[in-house]
C-alpha cells in the first residue's frame, strides 16, 4: 500500500489552521469560549502553530459527561484549542483515507450521512429475502490503540503528523472499562493494552471509520457480500441464502476478534426481511416506513426542551426554527405526512411562558447552545 509523507507542512500551516478554526466554531459562535478565542484568533493561531511545530504542544483537559438517550454513553469534549488542531489534522489526512473508504460506509463523511444509508438500507432490503443485522459491543471503548496505530502507519509515513495522532491518542481520557479476551491474550493483556476513543471528537469519528475500513473490504472482497452496509458499528448483510449469511456471521466474528472487537450477540440477528428491520432511528418495512417509538419520543421530548429555553431566553428563536426545520426534514424520509401535521400541535413557544418538560432539560441541549 503506498504510504503518503510530507502532510505536516500543510497541517500546520496558518491558512489550514484559520480554515480548522473557521469549521470549528460552526453553530457555536455564541459560546463565550468560542468568542473569547476569536477575540484573539490570530494571535492564537499563530501560538498554536508553533507548539505543533516545536511539538510542545499538549491537549488540555476533556469535559466529561453522562447522556442517557437512547442509551448511557460517556460524552468527552475537547477543550475549543484542541477542537481547531483536529480539524486542521482531519482536513489534511481525511482526503487520503477517504478513496480506501467504501461507498455503503456511511457516517463521519460528507455526502454520507444517515439519510443516504437508509435508503441504501431500503433498496437492500426491499430486494433480498434474510437481512443479518450486526452491532459491535462498546465500540468506541473498544478500539484498540497498538491495532489503530499500525492501520495509520500503513497509509502514512510522516513524522510529523503520526507525533500528532499518536498525542491525541495517548492523551486521550480514559474510557469505561470493556475487558474481553481474545485467543493468545495472558491474564493481563486486556489491562496492559490501551483502548478507547472519546464520543465528541472529529478525530474519534474519522478513526472510528479507519479502524472498520478493513472490516468493509473483508465483507465485500473476501465473503463476496455485496449488499452491506454499514453506519458507524451497525452493519447489515443482506442474501437471499440464510446459509450463506450464517457463515458470514462466523467469519465476521472471527475477523472482528483479529482486530480486538467482538459482535454484541444480543443485538446481532438474522431475520426474514418481511418482518422489516430497524436502522439510523426508523423502521423499513416492505411497503413503508416508520420513525421509531423512542426516537420519536425523544424528538418530541427535545421540542419541549426547547420551548423551555425559548421562554427563559436562553435560545434565540432563529436556532428554535432552524431545529425544528432539521428535524421535520428528518422525519420527511418516512412516512410521516399525518405526524408532521401534527408534532406542534403541543407545545407553545412563548417568551416569558413556563413551557416545562418532564425534569430538568438535557445536558445535550445545554452543550449545544
């Protein structure tokens, strides 16, 4: 595989840097540290750079912090700084993974998000008759830093630039504990080895894709699957021979386990498509599609959410509509038309109003604004 060198220049040459801070502060121009930052943008730029070019630079600490929707996850933010040298780093490294990248791997990337791979998901389903559904267990604690580190050095050999990806690694915060073993550990290996990627960074998502790269091209090149597709660690196969998706399944694991990954078997299934399947919040049937229950209720929830900050002044109305707007154009994609009509029909935005929802607002709304 041909490795590419000489990227460190442009990573951490002002004009990328001013780009990276440019993309950084998209939808967060009203966060004091953002403000405080772009008070003083070019004298900290220039700071910046020359800490990535003395490699004196040093990440500082993550914010931390618990969500549970859908599920309890561990959410680390990167100090703002730090934010700008990851997309300086991913705005010069993302164009030489993404050709290795294929086209049914969706998100982390632009023109690939989660409504091109439904219908991805719709079209492979709606034309096979068994769907194997798979799910990787603590996935991003799971990820493997020896295992990461080679995949990165067999694309690139600048120094420069694998010194950064090896801080931003090695600085990282520690992850929940996800002890497995795999064949030839000690008792040891799985404490001795470090894991884990943070929720919340570019550098975790584009990774996060570099790392299950291989998996794709195995799917694809070696089982020969040709419908597969993949979002983040939810993947599907999809055959009209049960018998050849049981053996994929196999191989699959034993593939992930080369790779210190294991399937989370129970929310691995292989099932008649007539009976539809779940993907990125909907469910495809053969004849429609739904959002689902929980994410609809969340939805409505964070509507709620919102009227409550509306009311206290604490949002500005152009940032109620523009989520309002994302979130109807979400739901657009599936048939949806009768619940559209309706989705406002409960909540009141109004200034000075005491519009509550259920407990407190979400930490997630609060770290958005």
């Amino acid at each position: 595989m041909k490795r590419t060198g000489g990227l460190w220049e442009r990573i951490t040459s002002f004009e990328n840097l001013y780009a990276a801070a440019r993309q950084a502060r998209k939808g967060k121009r009203i966060n004091p540290v953002v403000m405080a930052f772009e008070d003083h943008l070019e004298e900290n730029l220039l700071l910046l750079r020359q800490e990535l070019l003395d490699q004196s630079y040093l990440p500082g600490s993550y914010n931390c912090f618990e969500i549970f929707e859908p599920k309890p996850r561990l959410i680390s933010a990167a100090p703002y700084r730090d934010r700008v040298v990851h997309h300086a780093l991913v705005r010069v490294i993302g164009p030489i993974f993404e050709p290795t990248f294929i086209r049914d791997s969706f998100a982390n990337r632009t023109g690939f998000g989660t409504h091109l791979a439904l219908r991805r998901f719709t079209l492979m389903l709606r034309s096979s008759r068994y769907v194997l559904q798979c799910d990787i267990r603590k996935f991003f604690p799971s990820l493997d830093h020896e295992v990461l580190k080679a995949l990165l050095r067999r694309k690139l050999k600048c120094s420069g630039t694998l010194w950064l990806l090896d801080t931003i690694l090695d600085t990282g915060p520690d992850q929940p504990e996800a002890i497995v073993f795999f064949p030839g550990d000690t008792l040891f290996t799985p404490y001795e080895r470090r894991r884990g990627l943070p929720i919340g960074n570019l550098t975790s998502q584009f990774l996060a894709n570099v790392y299950l790269n291989p998996l794709d091209h195995f799917v694809k090149e070696t089982l020969g699957m040709g419908k597969y597709v993949r979002y983040v660690d939810d993947f599907a196969l999809f055959d009209n021979d049960r018998a050849r998706l049981e053996a994929a399944q196999r191989r699959i694991a034993g593939f992930l386990a080369g790779i210190r990954l294991s399937l989370h078997l129970g929310k691995t299934r292989l099932a008649d498509t007539r009976d539809g399947a779940c993907f990125v919040g909907f469910r495809i049937l053969q004849d429609r599609i739904r959002i689902r229950k929980g994410n609809l209720r969340r939805g409505r929830r964070r509507l709620r959410q919102m009227a409550w900050a509306y009311g206290r002044g604490r949002l500005p109305w152009e940032k109620v509509q523009e989520r309002i707007h994302a979130w109807l154009a979400h739901l657009a994609h599936a048939d949806s038309w009768h619940l559209r009509e309706n989705v406002l029909s409960h909540v009141t935005f109004h200034r000075d109003r005491a519009c509550v929802p259920p407990g407190q607002p979400g930490r997630e709304l609060e770290q958005q604004q």
